[in-house]
C-alpha cells in the first residue's frame, strides 16, 4: 500500500527485520501510556472512573481530559501535568528501534529523511474535500469525527490517506450503513475486514476477546459503532446550524461483490491504514445538488 508507517517502511526498505520491528513496538507501547492510563499511575483516577468517562465520549466530541474534567473527576491543572508527563515519556517508533539495538542513532535521522520523501505525497496534514463536492465541510467534519472515534472508541493508532472520488466501492465481507437526510442528503457506508470488526468488537463490548461472538453480534457492535459516530455528527452538525436525521444503521449484504455509486451522486472515499496493513475505510455517497 502506498501509506505506510515508519516501521513498515523500514522491513520493506531491509533496513530492519520483522521481529526487531516487534520488539521496537512491543517497548514502545510498554513506555507510552495514554492519557487514562497515566491518570491512573498518578493516582487521579481509579479504572472504573476512567470507564465512565470512555462511555460519555461516545456522545459528545471531547478529549478525554476535558471530559474527564467536566464530570468533576479531574482538575484542569491536573490535565496539564498528565499531558506533561506524557509528552516527555514519549517513545517514538524510531527511537525504539534503537533501543532495542536495530538501527544506530547516527542513522535514524537518515532513514527519517527517506521515509518522509518516500511518504510525500501521501501525507495530509488536513482533510481535503474535491473543490466541486457540495456542502464540503460537513464531510470535512463526517471524516474528522470518524477519525477521533476510532481513536477514542476502538483505540487505534492509525494514518488517514487522501481523500478520493470514486464510483463503486471495492468488493468487501464487511460494510455497514447509515442515511442522513435534512440539510444534506447521503449515505455513511464503513467498510471493515473481518480482523478490523474484531476491533470494533472488542472496543464496544469492552472485551479482551470476541472469538466466540456470534457473527450477528460482531455485525452488531460495527452497527453501534456507526451509530455512535453518526450520532456525534448530527449533533456537532446542529451546533454548526444545520439539521441532519440519520437513519438506523444496518448491513450491507452485496458488500461482496462492491457496491456503485448511485446515479445523480458523488463517491467520497477516505481510507484508514493501520499499522498491520489492515484498513478501515469510510466512503460517503453525496447527493448532487
């Protein structure tokens, strides 16, 4: 694929091997916490309060510091000393990768150099809609608040690719929908892979494993998980003056076989690599005006 991460880059290139970039990954997610975790080693918060605000921001757009700050759990200055001392723990990829004896420092900033050139033009550092698309940034935010639920919600790290127009989506097992209707009019389609609905999956049902889910509830919790987002949307949608319904999320059952873009509407697809090789993809059908 052409988006990569830096660990990727790195086996494809030969600089590294498999298994180093697996003990690189393995330090770094020992090293860096996230914010509720440090919380909880500073002894700010217990693990059920940290639950209880993962649930709250399902439903409104607010990072977990803030959220947690507003259900009187923290305080605001205690916000700041976490974000501190998470920002000066943190392990980058490449500074794992010497750690664990992989790469020397002398060369991390030569490969650095190489996979930022390498990964030019893939790299966005905002979301760029297609200037003819109509109501262009309420897809700008569709794509936004669909990214921070992943991060909030599944708790993937993940790198978002441009923003393309298509007309069919590729053949997928998986893709659940949901219709919007009101000030604009479209279809919110996410396609997953069998191991991305785990995933979702495991984050909705606050699970370590869902190997003996049935195939109805996987489907279910890929279902919460776009009602979740879509719902987040026709609120932050309604704070910016427009009224947005949605419709009940369901399955798509001619996934298989790719789904076309229907007549008098644009495709809009953002794909979400992950650092597995495994994707996630949003794909937004807007009606033309």
């Amino acid at each position: 694929m052409p988006v990569k991460f830096f660990g990727q880059f790195m086996v494809e290139k030969g600089a590294i091997t498999r298994m180093a970039l697996l003990q690189a990954i393995d330090l770094q997610e020992k090293t860096n916490l996230k914010f509720g975790e440090m919380v909880i080693e500073m002894g700010l918060m217990g693990k059920e309060d940290i639950a209880r605000v993962h649930l709250a921001q399902r439903s409104e757009d607010l990072h977990f510091g803030d959220m947690a700050v507003k259900m009187g759990f923290i305080t605001e200055d205690q916000v700041q000393q976490a974000l501190t001392r998470q920002r000066n723990s943190h392990l980058y990829i490449g500074e794992a990768l010497v750690k664990v004896g992989a790469i020397s420092d002398q060369s991390l900033e030569k490969y650095l150099a190489d996979f930022k050139q390498d990964q030019a033009g893939y790299i966005s550092e905002k979301i760029e809609i297609p200037a003819d698309v109509p109501h262009r940034p309420i897809w700008e935010m569709v794509a936004d608040l669909t990214y921070k639920m992943l991060t909030r919600v599944v708790g993937i790290s993940f790198r978002p690719g441009p923003c393309t127009i298509i007309e069919k989506i590729p053949a997928r097992p998986i893709i659940a929908e949901m219709g919007f209707s009101g000030s604009v009019s479209a279809r919110y389609l996410l396609s997953v892979s069998e191991s991305t609905r785990n995933l979702v999956a495991k984050a909705i049902l606050a699970e370590d494993s869902v190997e003996n889910e049935s195939v109805e509830i996987l489907d279910d919790s890929v279902k919460e998980f776009v009602n979740i987002v879509c719902g987040n949307i026709a609120a932050k949608a309604a704070q910016l003056g427009h009224s947005i319904d949605i419709t009940p999320p369901e399955m798509r059952d001619d996934s298989a076989h790719g789904i076309t873009v229907p007549e008098k509407h644009t495709g809009l697809m953002f794909p979400v690599y992950l650092s597995d090789g495994e994707i996630f993809e949003l794909t937004i059908f807007v009606a033309d005006r």
